[in-house]
C-alpha cells in the first residue's frame, strides 16, 4: 500500500566491485552519496588479480577481507559472495553484513545430480521407500 509515495527511503543502494582498479577505488566508491553498501565478486575479482577461477587463493582472500573491513569501517553493508562455509564466517569476522552463500546454478545441478542418482536402475533413493504400484 502506498508503495510509490514510500518507495525511494526503503530503497538500498548497493554497488559491485570486481576488479582491481575498483579495489583502488574503494575509498572514492564508498564516499558517494546514496550509496549503501558495497558487494564484492570473488571469481570476477579473482580473475581481475590474475587469479582466474581461484577466488580461494591466499592473495585474494586478502583483498576481499581489507576490503570488507574498510567498507564496514566507512558504516556501509558489506557483502561477499562465498560457497565456502569456514571462509564465509572468516569474511563475517572480517566485517561483512551479508554473504550470499549459493549459487543458483550450483544448487540446481546439485538438486538434479542428486534426483538423478535416486533414480538411477537398481537404486532407490536412500532415505524413502518406493511406494507400491510405482
């Protein structure tokens, strides 16, 4: 109700940073008003540091923290994308106010692989019974 009269001041602002020279503007990003939070990519990152298809690698673990720290230093939301649960709850520590923590992709080939090794001839799945006549 009243959506359009109310919209704009429930509206968050949250901007990407996935390369390296936007990890040097970091400071000049977070000073721009109406900007609420920042939103790090690990694999466009890491690929940007030379690091493709390592987003866990050591020097990227590094940057993605500072950042996050200096994000939540400047009183922004800061955000990570992060499928690994221990590096997840390090990033927290390090500053970030949300993680996303699956990707769509993976979570339906995971589903799909999963349906399809419950059905597969000779197995029933695991944790059920086949019902009778099926």
């Amino acid at each position: 109700k009243d959506y359009h009269k109310k919209a704009a001041a429930e509206l968050c602002l949250l901007v990407q940073v996935e390369t390296v020279e936007a990890l040097a503007n970091l400071a000049a990003i977070l000073a721009v008003d109406g900007v609420d939070g920042v939103f790090i990519g690990p694999s466009d990152l890491s690929a940007s540091m030379g690091r493709i298809g390592d987003p866990g690698h050591p020097e990227v673990v590094a940057a993605i923290s500072a950042a996050l720290g200096e994000i939540a230093a400047a009183g922004k939301l800061a955000g990570v994308l992060c499928i690994d649960p221990v590096l997840a709850q390090d990033y927290r520590a390090c500053g970030a106010s949300f993680i996303g923590v699956g990707v769509d992709t993976l979570i339906l080939a995971q589903g799909a692989r999963r349906l399809a090794q419950a059905f597969k001839p000779g197995e029933a799945p695991a944790d059920k019974k086949t019902p009778a006549g099926y």
